[in-house]
C-alpha cells in the first residue's frame, strides 16, 4: 500500500477503510476505486449505515412509559418530561 519505496521495508500491512469499518466485497469489482461514497456505486452495495437507516427510522420508536423506582436519588424527584413525539 505504501506509494514511496523507502530503504527499510514496510513490516505492517494495512486494511483499507474508515472508522473501523474496513472494505471487502463479495463480487470482484463491487467497491469503488478512489472514491468514498459514489453517486452510482458499481453492483449498487448498500452502505451499512444507510442500510439501518432505512430499515428502522428515528420516528418508529414505541411508546414510553415511566420508570417506577429509579435507583439514583436525584431521580426520586418529581421531574416532568415529556419523551414522547409531539407530532
């Protein structure tokens, strides 16, 4: 991976990627060369976080419900929140 030949040999391989999120592809050629994000990827991979967006939106949680016996003391208090979606 290292583009400039240096008298002493690289002893480290490197994993391609961002974040932890490192690159592999089933299908030879799926994944993009010299770019992130694409418009158009080839073979149309589904990125793992656009993939978990469109599976569960933010709005679909359910209904919350108040806790009965909070354990931390500042909790015990009366506090008036309201969680739920207002739209």
């Amino acid at each position: 991976m290292p583009v400039t030949k240096f008298s002493t040999p690289e002893k480290y391989t490197y994993l391609n990627g961002f974040d932890s999120f490192h690159e592999s592809e089933a299908i030879k050629g799926a994944l993009p060369i010299g770019a992130n994000s694409p418009q158009k990827p080839p073979l149309r991979p589904l990125r793992r976080k656009a993939l978990r967006h469109s599976i569960l939106p933010s709005a679909s949680h359910s209904t919350y419900k108040r806790f009965s016996n909070p354990s931390e003391p500042i909790l015990k208090e009366k506090l008036n929140c309201e969680p739920q979606q207002l739209r």
